[in-house]
C-alpha cells in the first residue's frame, strides 16, 4: 500500500515517536523508509553570531547545524535497522522545514508522510501553525500525525 514512508526528524520526542509509527507501517507493508532532516537559520542575529567567532572555534553555526542534522539522520537509521527494517535512506536539506518536506515528498514520489505532532519549533510554530499542521494542510499525499 505504501512503497515509500517519509520521515522528517527533528530529534524530538514526537518525531521518534512518529518514526516508530512508520516501522510499524513498513514492517506490514514492507515499505521503504526514508527519514529526512531539514535545519535552517532562524534569525538575522544567529547569522550574525556565526561571522564573529574567534579563531578558537573556526565552525560557523552553519555547520554546527548541518552537523546536529546529520546526527539525527544517523540515529534514526540506525533505529529503523534495529527494528530489522533494511530498506532506510537518510537525507539533509536546508531551507524552510515545512517547504523542504513537502518539495521533497513531491520530488520523491513519497506515499506516507509520518510527521510528529510538534517538534522542537519556536514559538512562533504554536502561533502561526506548526510544521506538521502545515504539512498535513498541503500535502498531496497522505499525512499520519503522531
């Protein structure tokens, strides 16, 4: 029923919960999982910060945060082949995180998107409508919120 699963993590608790959500789904289905991370600058002043770093730490919060998604990919590859699931593909992006995920669910042939109910967003995600309102609200494949 549904070949490909997507996955975004944000290294959450929900968004874990939701990747076990998807193993279920694959083990029934034998569905391919593909977990997908997208980070992003948030503001003027955290990009202002990652230009005037000393010399004792060359990394730029750029890559501090290329980084942190990269982690989260691995961990919950590794999670899904734990759960005996071999089919498992990783991914970064960087960009708007609602955006990102539906580009690539698109551009992907996603059938499933598996999405946590809220994530690690700020406090503007709780005013204006979180990641997984606005994925489930423009999607056009089918979204399991978690």
């Amino acid at each position: 029923m549904f070949k490909k699963i997507l996955v975004p993590l944000d290294g959450s608790d929900m968004s874990l919960l939701a990747l076990d959500h998807a193993c279920i789904m694959a083990e029934k289905f034998n569905s391919e999982i593909l977990v997908l991370s997208v980070y992003r600058h948030h503001s003027f002043m955290e990009s202002s910060l990652s230009m005037v770093r000393g010399a004792s730490n060359p990394e730029n919060l750029e890559d501090v945060l290329r980084g942190y998604a990269k982690e989260i990919v691995n961990s919950g590859k590794l999670f899904v082949q734990n759960r005996g699931i071999e089919s498992v593909k990783g991914y970064i992006r960087k960009g708007q995180v609602a955006k990102q995920i539906l580009s690539f669910a698109k551009d992907n042939g996603i059938e499933l998107i598996v999405v946590g109910s809220h994530g690690q967003g700020e406090l503007s995600g709780y005013l204006l409508g979180g990641v997984s309102h606005k994925v489930t609200g423009l999607s056009s494949c089918p979204v399991l919120v978690v």
